[in-house]
C-alpha cells in the first residue's frame, strides 16, 4: 500500500514534470514530505502564489508540457485565479495543486474554507476536488490530457489533507500516445481553390499557429507561394520577422499601416486565430472571405465568420495545401508591401531620436540591436507593448512573450525567470512598467536565489501609464493615475542583484550590453519620455496609413 501524497508525486513523475512552483501551507505538508523524497521533481519556492502561476503558464508555453504549480487552501488558492485566467486565456498548460482541509471529518469549522473548484470552474478547463486516494492516477492523468490538448489552457486539483494521509494500491498510470488528427482533404482543396482564384490572398499567423513543426511549415509554404503574412501579437516570431514578406503586427486595435495591408486582400487566411486576441481584422457581411486553419473549428463571433474552415493539426494542413497548390502568376502583392515599407520607414524616422528621458522607438531599437537572434524579451503589461509588438522583429518563436489575452500586469518578471531556467544558455530580458513591476517585484529574490542570468528593464514613468494615454486619449483631465517609486537600484541591491540607473540614451545602450554580457541578476531603471504616444500611435500613424 502506498501514502496517497507519495503516488501523487508518482503520478506527476510519470508525467515527466520537472518543476513544483509555489508557496506550500499547512494542508500541503503532507504533499511537500513526498516531495522531498522526488529525485526527479525540483521545488521551486516563489514569494507568492501568482508569481508561481505565472512561471507554470511561461513553462507550458516555451515546453508545450504542462507547468505544475502547488498553493494552500483559502488565500493561497485564490492567489491563482489571474495565473489560472493568464493560462487558459493565453493557450498555456498548466496544473494548479491546491490544499484543503480534512473533507470527512471537520477539524477547524469552516476556518479558511472556500469552494475553491466552485471557484476555478470557469477560468480553466478541468477543476476536482479528490475524494478518494483511489482515483488519484486517473484524476492526474485526465488534468495533464486536457491541459496539454488543444487549446491548451489550466486545470486545477483540489488535494484535502485526510485524502493526502490515506493508503491505496493504485499505481501512475501512463501518458497514451496521441496524435491530433489531419484536416480532411476536401476542405483542403476548398482552401487552395478559394486562393488560386484569389487576386491579392495575405496570411494571418495567430496564437494557435505557434506550435511545433508550424513555423517550418508556414515558411515552405510561403516561400512557394510568396504570399505576404501578418501576426498578431501572440503570433511574433512564428516566420523571421526580417522575411521581405512581412508586413507587420496587428498591435494597434485599428488604422496601422498593417490593417491598411488587410484591407488591400480579397481573402484572408487565418491561421491559429483566437477570439481571445485582439481581431487584426473585422468581417463584414459581403465583406472579403476568410479561410479559417486551426485545430479546433471557429468561434463564431458578430466580427469573425469564416466562409471555408480547415479543421485539424495546423502544421499538417499547411503541408497539405503547400503540396496542393500552383502559385498563382497574377496574384499582386505590391500594394501590400508597399504599406510595410512605409511602416518600416516611418519608424526609422524616430528610432534615431537620443532625448533623455528614453524616446520609446529608440528604446525598441537598441534592445532589438542589443539581443542576440535567439534571445528572449518578456514583457509585462503597458502601453510600451504597442511600441514593441509594432517595431521590434522577433525572428524565432517564443522570442517575444508578450500577453495580449488576459493582459494580466505582473507577468513579465515571472516569465523571465521561467525563460532563463528552460533556456539557460539564452539571454532573457525582462521588460516592465514600474507598475506592472511592482506587483510581483518580490519574486527578484526568488531569481537572486536561484542564480538566473537576466535583466530587468523597468519603463519609469511614475503613473499607470496606459490608462494614463488612454485617460488623455477620451480628453478627460490627468487624474488619479500617478504615484511614488522606491529607489529601484537601491531595491534590487537589497535583493542581492546589480542595480543601474539609465542617465543618456548612450547610457542606455552600454548598460543593456554590459547587464547581456554579465552573469547574475540586474536591474535597470530607465526613464521613458511617453509625451508623444498619443500623437504617434493614435494620429500621425493613422493618417500616413490612410493617405498611402
């Protein structure tokens, strides 16, 4: 007979989990005995139950394999419903273990109590409070399967400590091999028909397409074809950014450069679309059609209603239509690439720009210059995204994590730390607000303990800076969004990292090679000058784009 909490851990083993993130309470003792004995299985201690979230969804996201993530019952469980909303939103799999009290026999009155499964159900896909030690096998094995299934997203189990204590002859039982299933061919030959009619074609690459096999897929298929793609934001660096076939990312809710590209098409591919993201595009009844290519059939929404729908493993579809198709010699291209090349020049007409405070466009440049091709930028959440969904060019997958599903503040220093432990030989960057970096900035000592190469990147504005543009965007008057900030280099030196202050934009540039090129953990403090965003973003680009 087995300790229940000992064939949990098992069962996490058989599923090849490598990490725990969390913060244990009194109902995980139990749980955290078992897995101190796991030879295979690392704590990893957070200072708070979202941080551990948040690296569990950065770890399904760069894996593809479910993140384990454990929290008490009551404070702690509630901790991770935005890491829970963070996961399911973004695609990311993951498994939330939380505690509870005895549930046969009462031992504190409802002390604490919540009905946490209550609470999970609609922000992920599985949540079970476990009865019986018995069904621990099957109960792990159905959260892993539904986790890592498309779409991908959060599950959650609810371990009570009398369940944690009992015995049980079950055993682990083992991941079944699965593979997803091939579009059906007459839809295929839907699709590529609908294109070789088609005058000006354009692909969309979304969420769903960053995948394995997609991108090298998607890039045979547009070598053949040359048929130019967008991105949206959760779709950079599925293809090279610096292919001539771009033309850009669907960062702005409308007007760019790369909706004006959209509007130059007679059909639109949608590859990996998510009704999540922010749409790219609207459909209008008698509007240009849209092929829809993703693993799961579209979610029929009054902006997105897809004529031809291509339904199975993404990369395969891809393949298929790539051998099906004959390129067709009148497609005209011209007028799409034309509105990238005059995005490309407009933003090199400000990314020149060395004031002090940091002139965003400058800023995306010199960290694009600064990383290597294989280097990996996190960003938090704030109006600075727009600025780097637009200008920087993200040339392998998973380069760029940015959220555009939840948009959760507080994720950037989390996903960072998870970057540089699944990738140690990259170099990461962490990219925050200060006041997206103030909501999880206790985790710098969790990066500081466990020695993580990286560097933290904190836009100092001094206000909730988005809210702020958008507030001045409405007309109303400037209130009610600004605020103090400790001394930030004082504060990562009291965590143990290197702190640096930005003092010229030349500044700027030798602190991001130095902070690159030196193990440890840093902090840079660097002032941003946001006094043109409204100007930039929401006017000048808007009537270039319209005038092309």
């Amino acid at each position: 007979m087995t300790k229940a909490s000992d064939l949990f851990i098992q069962c996490l083993e058989e599923e090849g989990v490598e990490y725990i993130f969390g913060v244990p309470g009194e109902e995980n003792l139990d749980m955290l005995d078992s897995l101190s004995r796991s030879t295979k299985i690392k704590l990893i201690l957070t200072r708070h139950e979202q941080g551990a979230g948040f690296m569990a969804a950065t770890y399904g996201r760069h894996t593809g394999k479910t993140g384990v993530c454990m929290a008490t019952l009551g404070p702690g469980a509630t901790n991770f419903v935005t890491a829970a909303a963070y996961a399911q939103l973004g695609g990311m799999p993951i498994l939330m273990v939380t505690g509870q009290k005895p549930i046969k026999k009462s031992k504190q009155g409802r002390f604490q109590i919540l009905d946490v499964v209550g609470m999970m159900k609609p922000i992920t896909k599985f949540t079970h409070q476990l009865a019986s030690a018995d069904n621990i096998p099957s109960r792990i094995r159905e959260a892993f399967r539904l986790a890592e299934e498309e779409k991908p997203g959060a599950t959650h189990i609810e371990f009570p400590e009398d369940i944690a204590e009992e015995k049980t002859d079950s055993v682990p039982l083992k991941p079944s091999q699965t593979r997803r299933p091939n579009a059906d061919k007459k839809s295929i030959r839907a699709a590529v028909t609908a294109l070789e009619q088609a005058k000006s074609p354009i692909l969309v690459i979304g969420a769903g397409a960053n995948r394995t096999m997609t991108s090298r897929m998607l890039l045979q298929f547009i070598e053949k074809t040359g048929i130019p793609f967008l991105t949206t934001q959760l779709g950079k660096g599925v293809i090279d950014e610096r292919h001539p076939k771009f033309v850009g990312c669907a960062a702005l809710s409308a007007g760019d450069f790369v909706h004006r590209a959209v509007e130059a098409a007679d059909l639109i591919v949608n590859i990996g679309h998510d009704v999540i993201e922010k749409p790219p595009f609207f459909m209008h009844p008698g509007g240009t059609p849209v092929i829809h290519i993703s693993s799961k059939t579209a979610e029929v929404d009054p902006v997105y209603f897809p004529e031809i729908e291509v339904i199975g493993d993404i990369a395969n579809a891809i393949w298929q239509m790539k051998e099906d198709i004959v390129p067709n010699g009148g497609w005209k291209f011209d007028h799409m690439l034309a509105f990238r090349k005059a995005e490309v020049d407009h933003t090199k007409s400000l990314s020149g720009d060395a004031r002090f405070p940091i002139f965003p466009p400058y800023l995306v440049q010199e960290i694009r210059n600064a990383m290597p091709d294989d280097g990996i930028i996190c960003l938090d959440n704030g109006v600075y995204k727009i600025w780097f969904a637009r200008g920087y060019d993200a040339y392998r997958p998973n380069t760029v994590l940015l959220d555009n599903a939840l948009a959760t503040m507080g994720a950037g220093l989390p996903s960072a730390m998870m970057s540089s432990m699944v990738y140690p030989d990259r170099k990461v960057l962490a990219i925050c607000g200060d006041g997206g970096f103030m909501m999880n900035s206790q985790e710098m000592e969790t990066a500081v303990r466990l020695k993580l190469n990286m560097t933290v990147l904190i836009l100092n504005d001094n206000s909730y800076g988005m809210i702020r543009w958008k507030q001045a965007n409405m007309g109303f008057q400037d209130w009610g969004l600004t605020y103090g900030n400790p001394d930030f280099v004082k504060y990562a030196e009291a965590y143990g990292a290197n702190g640096y202050r930005v003092e010229s934009a030349e500044h700027l540039k030798e602190l991001l090679a130095h902070t690159r090129d030196t193990p440890g953990v840093h902090l840079i403090d660097c002032p941003v000058d946001y006094s043109e965003n409204d100007q930039i973003l929401n006017i000048d680009i808007k009537k270039m784009a319209k005038e092309l």
